[in-house]
C-alpha cells in the first residue's frame, strides 16, 4: 500500500470513530507512585500506542505462569499523541488485578495493554468538534481519572469552553491529582472545582461529611438552562442517583454522559 | 458484583467489529428506544457477559469468550446504526 493509499485510509478511520484505532500492545512501566493510601498513579511506556482522546480507556490482562488471565479496564488520565500513557488506579480489597497494579507493580516490569478503548465518553476541544457548550463534570472517587484526562486537555488546548468540575470523594486524602487540580484552577483557560467529602471534610470546611444531597448538587452544576455537557463517571450507585438528579433537574438526557465503574 | 454499562464493553467487542462500536446506536426490539450502546446495562460473570436496554432491560446482545473463540449474539437489536465518514467524492 502507498503512502498516500495508506494516510488516506487513515484519515477515513479518524473521521469515522474519531478516535485511534485500539489494538494489544506490550507496555512497560516507566514510574509508579503513590496517588493516595490506597491508590497508585502508573506511569507506561507503550510499544506502538497510536494516542488516545481525553476519557478513553484501556484494558490490562494479567497472566499467571499456568496461563490463568484477569483482563480489567482502567481510565487514563492522559491525553494526546504520547506513547506514555497515565493510569491512576484504586485498589480494591477483592480484585484480583489492582492489588498488583497498586502495591507490587514495579518500573520495569512489563503489561499488556488493549486500547484506546470508548469513544462514547470522551471529550475533544471545541476546536475540533464545533461544540462550545460548557462542560460540567462529576466524579466519584477514582471516577475522576477519565475525567481529569478532560480538563487537563482544556487547559493544554487553552480551550475557551466553561469548564467546571464537582469531584465527591472520601477524605483529603483520598483526592486525585491534588496538586494538578489546583494548577488547572489557575490555567489561563480555567477549571472551576467544586469538592464534597463524604467521610471527613478538611479543618474548618463549611459543610458536614455527607454524600451529597440532590439540593447541593443542584447548586453545584451549571443549571440546566445553559445546557452544558455532562460527564459522569464513579461507582454504579454514584453514576445512575446524580443522572437521575440532573434529568430531574430539566438536564437533557442526550447531553449527560455516564460511566459507571461497578461496585462500591 | 453490581453491573456496568457499555463503556465496559469496548475491549471485547472490539474482537467483532474493526470499529468503535460503543458509540453506534441500535434500537431495542422490545421497547424501541434507540441508543448508543454506551448507555446499555452489562451484567458481566464467569459464564458470559449480558448487554440489556437501559429503558426496559431487554436483554439487547450476549457475548461469551472462551480460549480461542469468542460468540456474540444480538437477538435484542433490530436495527444498528453506525456513523460513517462522509463522502469525499
């Protein structure tokens, strides 16, 4: 095949899933860090990664010496053209994937990974997609990761799109991205955070420990009369009581998209 | 192990389909309703996953992966609609 044939067939794929093509790759962790008690951030070299859109995800497959494989899906926290791909990954106490990928993964060690996955949950500049509506996001808990891949593309792309992000987590210490939430708070195309804590709120906080009520969350979004693009993603629970809320609220149904991680 | 939606099911389908098909809409044959399957209930376990209509939870597709075969079956859809690039003459 030319290269002409070759970019042209490319450029098809784009225009018809708007994201790369996923296939395997083999990925090597290139930094681990601890994100919070009991999460990690991954850093991956990846082989062959075509880039991904802000919101993809990817799958990891373990694989036992007796030929046993677990498969289980993460959010990237990444964005664009990079073969290095973030994760931030929650362990949970049953899993048979995240208590590795939390607390014994090491640089060096190696992964196979299958993506870019969904392009159903992903965001692209206003720029590219004609859509200049504002963007509100929820998260719940490690739900947040495919959300920050957003906002940090916002900023990246100086994006003139209102942005605002409402994030329900457990403790301060449980927060994602502490540090770069803040940072994109000050960017030139700003990020509005708004946090509710759940089980233990800082000294001096205005608001008790509670989930969060269906009167906070109202005054939290961007009212439905804007008509802004919605991004959920957190626990099943989390996901389907804000949904139902913010359709409540006159939010169009269309315009909110969800992504539910399962339990917990 | 509560359910997902069709998010999830991006990585195994992709074994079906050279494309994204998350974000295809089908149209459910027992309500109607058409949506992307993004927005599909999946209840997955040991034996197979489920894919059911988020409005009335017919059940929209099943898929199972074992060793070197993967089967998928649709009988919940009466329509798909995929996007496609438009034409360039």
């Amino acid at each position: 095949m030319s290269d002409a044939t070759t970019s042209q067939v490319m450029a098809l794929g784009a225009a018809v899933e708007s994201v790369p093509r996923s296939g395997w790759h083999a990925a090597t962790v290139g930094a681990v860090h601890r994100e919070t008690p009991n999460a990690s951030r991954l850093e991956l070299d990846v082989e062959g990664w075509p880039g991904n859109a802000a919101g993809q995800h990817l799958d990891v497959r373990l694989t036992a010496p007796d030929g046993y494989s677990a498969t289980r899906s993460y959010s990237i926290a990444s964005s664009g053209a990079s073969t290095r791909v973030v994760l931030a990954v929650d362990k949970l106490p049953d899993g048979e994937v995240s208590p590795y990928l939390v607390d014994d993964v090491r640089a060096g060690d190696m992964l196979e990974v299958h993506g870019p996955l969904g392009a159903f949950f992903v965001w692209a500049p206003a720029a590219e997609t004609g859509d200049d509506r504002p963007v509100q996001l929820i998260a719940g808990g490690s739900g947040v990761v495919p959300l920050f891949a957003m906002a940090q593309a916002h900023a990246d792309a100086d994006d003139p799109t209102p942005f605002r992000l409402l994030y329900s987590v457990r403790t301060p210490d449980d927060v994602y991205f502490s540090e770069e939430l803040r940072g994109l708070s000050d960017a030139s195309a700003p990020l509005r955070l708004d946090l509710v804590y759940t089980r233990r709120t800082p000294d001096g906080w205005p608001t008790p420990a509670g989930r969060i009520t269906r009167e906070a969350l109202e005054a939290a979004v961007i009212p439905a009369a804007d008509r802004p693009r919605v991004y959920v993603c957190g626990s099943t629970g989390f996901v389907e009581r804000v949904a139902d809320w913010l359709v409540g609220f006159g939010h169009d149904p269309r315009s909110v998209r969800t992504e539910r991680y399962g339990g917990m | 192990m509560e359910h997902v939606d069709g998010n999830a099911i991006a990585g195994p389908l992709a074994e079906f389909f050279a494309f994204d098909v998350t974000t295809a809409t089908g149209r459910c044959t027992g309500c109607g309703s058409i949506a992307e399957l993004a927005r599909a209930m999946v209840y997955r376990s040991g034996a197979g996953t489920v894919v059911r209509c988020a409005t009335c939870d017919t059940v929209l597709a099943t898929f199972v992966e074992s060793g070197d075969r993967a089967w998928i079956g649709l009988s919940g859809m009466s329509a798909i609609e995929v996007r496609r690039a438009p034409s360039t003459g």
